[in-house]
C-alpha cells in the first residue's frame, strides 16, 4: 500500500455560544482549525487534525497547510502508511517544531494502518488495558457568577469530576475556585489551571490558599521554561502538580522527571507532534514511576478519537485517578464527524471500528470550509 495524494482542508468551527471558554492565554471562542486526508493506492483514507493555536504552539492555520502542502505531503508521498515509524521520521525530519500539524498527519497514518489491518488503533497500540475513561468539564476562567452557572451546567449533564481555569488576577482567581466548590460540595473532584498564568511568588500564596479546598492537582501553576522552579514549588504543596505547557517533547518529560518537577504529565497527540512521541513520553513517565493524565486543546471529533485510542491503550493515562479531558466536539458547534462519539457525562468510551472509527462528515466538512483566516482575536488560546 502507498500514500498517493495528501491533502489538507482548512476550517472554521465556532464553539457553541454558552460554552466558550477562558483562560490565561486568551479566550477561545471559534477554531480555525486544518482536516487532514490521506489517501492510497487501495483506496483507504485515513483521516487526521490539526486544533493549531499561535498562541499555544505557535502554529497558525496558514502555516499549518504550507508546512502540509510544501513539506510534508511531498516527503510521504509512495510510502506505506503501515511502516508508521519510517512515516514519522519523515514526516519529523522535514520541519521542526509545528507539533500540531505533524500530528494531525501521523494520526491519519495510524488511521490507514489500522484500517489496512481491519483493527481498530487502540489494538495497534498493544490492546485495551481499559473499557472506559472517566472525564472532566472545563470552567474557564470567568467572573465568579458566569464560572458558577456553567459548573453547575456541567454538574446537571451528570459531570462528575471539574477543572477551574485560573491564572488571571489572584482574588478573583481564590474567588472561582472557592465558589465552584462550593457548589459542587466536598465530594466532587476539582482541579485548577492556571496555564502558566502565576509567578513563583503568587503560586505559593495560591496554592496554600486553595489546599484547604480539596484540590484534585495544580496544573501548569507557573510558566513553562524552568523545571527547577515548578520543583521548589512542589517541594512547597501538597497538591500533585500536573506540567502542561512544560512538557511538549520527550526531552521536556526527561528534565521534568529528572527535577522531580511534577506529579503528572499532561499529555496528547497534538502537542507532541502524534501519537508516537506521545506513547515515548508516556514511557518516560512510567519509567520514573508518575503518571500522565490526558490533556485537550479542544479538539474535534477525529483528534478526539485518536486521544480516545490512547486513553485506552495506555496505562500510564491514569484517568481513573486524574479524569481526561476528551471534551473538545461538546464545547463545538460540530465535530466533522458523520456519528457522534461516545463523551460522557462521566465516562467517554473509543469507537472499535477499524483504525480511528470515525467517518469525515463531508457536509459538515463543506459547510466549515474556510478559505479565510479570522482575525487573531478570534483564534484559540
């Protein structure tokens, strides 16, 4: 089998109004966002996407279908999608950085292998070690009153576990958290996430302030770049520290297990560039004995499901203790995909036909079609 025609589509998916969403990095209101297909000479297509974000990656959807088009496209081209490590490499040697965009090729190279193989992915990936992930709903980072009324929207769908957007302005930050919980009463999970938005000084008044509040963890509470620092702050809490924005490559997993810098390792596919660097940095994990909790940046119904793949698959993604976050199509107006998956309100479950299971929703696909980028304003954060 050989990859003959790559080709990549890009979209413009607004969040459904009532449910946009905020945090340190900006408000996320719609998603410019790329779908990816890639097509053989057998006649299978496998499918990928790329939820880039310039201010999260770096990547922007122009950028992401150049790299596309000029680069990568052409380096696949007569390979066979089966060989997914020798694609990778491909696909990694040509460019650096852009995660988002690679990804979103790799997942439709594990797509078309599983589907060559009549197998859903998660069986490529060694089988499941679980039926089921438990989940949790984002409050983004409001005024207090808006960020009770959607928790409680979240906790009547039957949501039972809650991550609280922080890293704004440290009353009103204190303020949310204490007013969600609140409202969910003491045995509801809740974390919080300040997406690098604290220094040192104010995550260690923070973090003190909250720990009387029955914190699940502290994701991301300073900004990325310094292991050295995240470490002394976790030497001071109690509440296990989870590293996002720290943790994009296997080197950033190396130097944050290497400082004792984190409880747990936020991760998926787009940010580490697919699904094979992110089973390497899951390893990284597992051999320094913490775990990894899945992480989102809202993605759609395809990256949805590859993530889905892999929260069964991987044993290090300990859901059951830190809930994923594969939440992105409900936060969406559409999720490109012709059947629904399967996402909550407490458990999300994988689909089980070959490859990733999903089907590309073409009306949908024609109806999102955007040839125009929006402004920056309106671009994911």
């Amino acid at each position: 089998m050989k990859i003959t025609r790559v080709t990549a589509t890009p979209i413009h998916v607004p969040l459904v109004p009532e449910l946009t969403t905020k945090t340190a990095h900006g408000e996320h209101i719609t998603s410019p966002y790329v779908i990816v297909e890639v097509e053989t000479d057998t006649g299978l297509v496998g499918l990928g996407e790329a939820t880039v974000a310039p201010r999260w990656s770096g990547e922007t959807r122009t950028g992401c279908l150049a790299a596309i088009d000029e680069l990568i496209a052409p380096s696949i081209l007569g390979m066979d999608p089966r060989q997914i490590e020798s694609v990778w490499q491909t696909i990694d040697g040509v460019i650096r950085f852009n995660p988002f965009t690679k990804a979103a090729v790799e997942m439709a190279i594990w797509d078309l292998a599983g589907k060559a193989e009549n197998a859903p992915v998660y069986d490529l990936l060694g089988g499941k070690v679980r039926e089921s992930a438990p989940i949790k709903m984002v409050v983004g980072a409001f005024p207090v009153e808006k960020a009770v009324g959607l928790a409680g929207r979240f906790l009547d769908w039957g949501v039972n576990t809650l991550k609280v957007k922080v890293g704004l302005d440290a009353d009103t930050d204190l303020a949310r958290f204490r007013a969600v919980r609140e409202l969910a009463g003491p045995d509801v999970p809740i974390g919080f996430d300040a997406n690098c938005g604290w220094d040192s000084d104010t995550a260690i008044e923070m973090m003190a302030a909250l720990n009387e509040h029955d914190v699940l963890f502290a994701e991301q509470p300073i900004a990325a770049g310094d292991p050295q620092a995240l470490a002394a702050l976790r030497k001071k809490s109690d509440i296990p520290i989870m590293a996002d924005e720290s943790c994009f490559t296997v080197a950033d997993a190396v130097q944050l297990v290497r400082h004792q810098a984190a409880d747990i390792l936020a991760v998926y596919p787009g940010k580490h560039g697919g699904l094979t660097e992110m089973r390497r940095i899951s390893q990284v994990a597992r051999e320094a004995g913490i775990v990894c909790a899945m992480g989102s940046n809202l993605e759609l119904g395809i990256a949805t499901a590859a993530m889905l793949h892999l929260a069964m698959a991987d044993e290090t993604i300990d859901s059951e203790r830190y809930p994923a976050d594969l939440i992105g199509p409900l936060y969406h107006q559409a999720d490109l995909i012709t059947q629904p998956l399967a996402l909550g309100p407490e458990v999300a479950t994988a689909p089980d036909g070959p490859g990733l299971g999903v089907e590309l929703d073409r009306e949908q696909l024609a109806r999102y079609r955007e040839e125009t980028p929006p402004s920056i304003d309106a671009m994911p954060g």
